[in-house]
C-alpha cells in the first residue's frame, strides 16, 4: 500500500544567515511526512533529495502524475519502513516546489530571479535543520541522501553533529571535481544561452527557457547513466525506422530518449533553479568549510555511518566515497562502507537494486 503523505509548508521563524553574508527572511520549506511521529520523537528520518528531486518521495507528484522518486525504497514494511518511521523529506530552499528559491516572491512583490542569493549545501542544511526546530525534532533516528541528498546528509554530520543518531550517504562525495563543476557549467550556460532566459528575469513574460533547461537536462542525464547501461538499453538502434536518414532527426534511440528526458524536465523544473542548485553543488567542499582537513568536520560527530557506492558510477565514484570513510576512520566515528555491483551508473541509487534494500533496511533497523 502506497503511504498516504501529509503535505506541509512552513515559514521559518527565524532569518537564514547564507554562506554569502547574506540573509533570507520568511524563508518558506515545503515538505512531506509519513508514517506517525514517536511521542518522544525519536523515530524520525530525514531524507534529502538528489538535484531534480523534491518533497514528493513516495506519493504521486502533483505535476507530472508519476509516481515519487524514491517510492520502491519508502512505505510500509519497504527498507525505509512507515510503519516504524516518521519519514520527512523537505524541498531545499533554491527549488521550485514551494520551498524559497529564485522563483519565489521576494521583498519587492516580484519573483527573486537572479536577485536571489547564490546559496551552498551548508545552507540548504540550514534551513533543514530550521525545520527540524520548528517541528521540535531535536534527534533524528537517521538522515538519508542519495547523490546532492547525500552531501546534504554529510554536512548535517558536519555542521549539526548532534542532529542525527545514523548518516547514510549514498553515492556521493564530500567534494565536486573539476569534471563535476564542467558538466554542471556546459547545463549552466546552455540556459543561459537560451534567448527565453533574459537575464533570468523570464517569469512574467510567458517565455520560458525550455530548450537551454532541456540540454542542460541531456547532458546531466548522460552523467547518471553508465556504459555499459546504454549499451544494453539502447547500442546503436534506430528509433523508429529502418535506416539511417542522412539529417538530424533523432536516428538513434539513445538521442530520442534524450530529447524525451530534456522536454519532460522542462515542465517540472525552473531553470533558474537549476543554475542556483548545481552552483551550490559546485561549491561544495566540506574539507575547504573545516580549514582543510576533512577528518576535522566530523571530529565531532557521535553518529553512526553508512556509505554506499556503485561500482558503474562514473560521476561520484567509489573512490569518493573511500575518501569519506578514510576521513571518518581518521576522526573515530563509527562507520561501515559498501560497494555494490549494479549496471545503472549513478543513477542506481534509485532503481531496482535489491542489495541496497538490504544495507538500507540493515542499517537503519539495527
């Protein structure tokens, strides 16, 4: 059965002070919940959402019609348990599904655009941790991330160590390399290229960005995926026809898809978005935010961790996550490490995978 979620959203009481010196009021979180809180609320998951993800983890999202991003993995009896659990999964602020981000209205009666602040990782864990106080959680039972949802779990660790009984990270890192930040600047300047893009300053006029988002999309798409996946899903088939046309049509099933990807994502996403998310990604560097030595951002955690990575994900390998584990050991928080062997790429944390079912359900429950 499919967990019925309570759909919130809160105003934080108090301003965000920004990594930038600069400071948000009336920030607004939107958020879901399942499965009933403990009364002594030690029974509540935070998870965080990867960069397209949002609050709508395990029930139908409101535009597209499709089912949560993380269905498979949250609701009664699955790896995340409702039953057991209180989960919350939180929109990040710089969003666009209700939380504050560039296309919210800001001081001046009008959307923020390129006026809104660029913010960090650290400073989408604020205001995470700003809606932990106001509901009056002041431990989780665990935090879990996948990808940009597991830098958020990192820095939780490392900025709020008394927040969270267990961290679970899932195919990330603690830094974004050099090929990370390209790919991220390649979808950066595609919309920014896009003539709809006006500065940023598109949404009143009606014209959207849509081909420069969807680009950035593709090439980000590519990314999630591996090899040896493409090979086996697409190779070199023709999409449709017989032979080859000799144009620029979509010839190929790999380049269909692709383009499928790039037109959906435009009806869900704000662009702007996309530019403030994966900037932050880009600055994302725990070592740099704890003078450079990354064992000294958990010197002084008392949580227990979990990290898991694929051995088909090109984009935050398993030498990433080596690099966490070698820094938690150095620190002496208690941690385990897995690799797991699945066809998908980085987007495996997200499929059908059944041995992550079993670290997850195995980590949280013991």
């Amino acid at each position: 059965m499919t967990p019925q979620p309570v759909f919130n959203a809160t105003t934080l009481a108090d301003p965000l002070p920004l990594d930038s010196g600069e400071v948000l009021h009336g920030v607004s979180i939107a958020y879901e919940t399942y499965g009933e809180l403990a009364a002594d609320k030690g029974n509540a998951i935070l998870l965080c959402h990867a960069l397209t993800g949002d609050q709508f983890v395990a029930s139908k999202h409101p535009v597209t019609g499709k089912p949560g991003w993380w269905e498979r993995m949250v609701g009664p009896g699955k790896p995340i348990d409702t039953n057991r659990f209180h989960v919350i999964c939180a929109n990040v602020i710089g969003s666009c599904m209700g939380s504050t981000g560039p296309a919210a209205i800001g001081p001046d009666g009008k959307p923020y655009a390129m006026s809104f602040p660029v913010i960090t990782i650290r400073d989408m864990v604020r205001g995470l941790a700003g809606l932990l106080d106001q509901m009056e959680i002041e431990r989780l039972h665990a935090v879990v991330g996948g990808s940009m949802g597991g830098m958020q779990a990192l820095s939780m660790a490392a900025n709020f160590p008394e927040r969270a009984g267990r961290v679970l990270a899932i195919a990330t890192t603690a830094r974004h390399s050099a090929q990370n930040i390209a790919f991220h600047e390649v979808g950066r300047q595609s919309i920014m290229a896009d003539p709809n893009w006006a500065e940023g300053d598109y949404y009143a006029s009606g014209k959207t960005p849509d081909a420069g988002l969807a680009v950035a999309r593709m090439a980000a798409h590519i990314t999630y995926l591996s090899e040896e996946g493409l090979t086996e899903k697409f190779g070199r088939r023709l999409q449709d026809r017989s032979e080859k046309t000799f144009g620029f049509d979509a010839d190929f099933q790999i380049e269909s898809y692709l383009r499928y990807q790039g037109s959906g994502f435009t009806r869900r996403f704000d662009a702007n978005s996309y530019l403030y998310i994966t900037r932050a990604m880009d600055y994302f560097d725990i070592a740099e935010e704890h003078g450079g030595l990354l064992a000294d951002a958990f010197a002084g955690t008392t949580a227990r961790f979990c990290l898991v990575s694929f051995d088909s994900d090109w984009l935050y390998p398993t030498a990433e996550s080596r690099h966490v584990v070698h820094a938690l050991n150095a620190a002496g928080a208690p941690v385990s490490f897995v690799e797991l062997s699945a066809p998908f790429g980085h987007d495996s944390f997200l499929l059908d995978v059944p041995a992550l079912d079993r670290v997850v359900r195995g980590f949280l429950d013991d």
